[in-house]
C-alpha cells in the first residue's frame, strides 16, 4: 500500500491494531507516538473516535426511524388471528360440545 501522509499510515496501523485485537492497544499507540508524534498520533486517534461517533449516531437514528415506521405500520394494519389458534380454539369447542352436550349451553344462559 503506498500512502500520502504520515497521517494515513498511523491511521492504517490503528485500524489494523484495532482489527486484530478489538481495540487499540497501549503498545501500539506508544510504538506510533515514538515513531511520530505525540500530536500526529493523537489527532488521528481524536479523529477516529469522532468519525466512530458520527457513525453510531446515524446508526442510532436510523434504528430509531426503523422501530417508528414498525410502529406505525403495526398501528395501521389488523394483527390477525393466527389461523392455527383458531382452528385448535374451534375444536375445542367443538370437543367440548360433544363430550358435555346440552350443559354447556345451560351454562351459558344462566346468569
């Protein structure tokens, strides 16, 4: 890879520390600041973090339009009866009918 500026060289050896590890580790960044400079390093660090920063906000923002349209889109339509459940409620019924007979519907006239 051939790069522009000292810049772009930190800041493809802070991405590939952070690719192998997770993070970027206290040895790189020290390694980095001894070869370059304190200032250089940290202005590419403070630089990464708020790229990551402006990343997770438009992130968050835009899961939050997902649930709102979710939302809404839940609002606007019916949630409809499972099918399943209904035909298992209907022989239910129907079981239910066959077994007790005419006491059920005793049941439900009586107050």
């Amino acid at each position: 890879m051939q790069f522009d500026d000292d810049d772009e060289i930190i800041e493809y050896k802070i991405k590939e520390s952070q690719k192998e590890n997770g993070r970027l580790m206290i040895s790189t960044s020290q390694r980095l600041r001894h070869q370059y400079s304190d200032e250089q390093v940290t202005k590419v660090i403070n630089r990464l973090s708020r790229r990551r920063q402006r990343g997770n906000q438009y992130e968050k923002q835009e899961s939050n339009n997902m649930i709102n349209i979710s939302k809404s889109e839940h609002v606007k339509t019916k949630v409809k009866e499972n099918p399943i459940n209904a035909y298992i409620k209907k022989y239910e019924d129907e079981s239910a009918e066959k077994y007790y007979g005419n006491v059920l519907e005793v049941k439900k006239q009586s107050p």
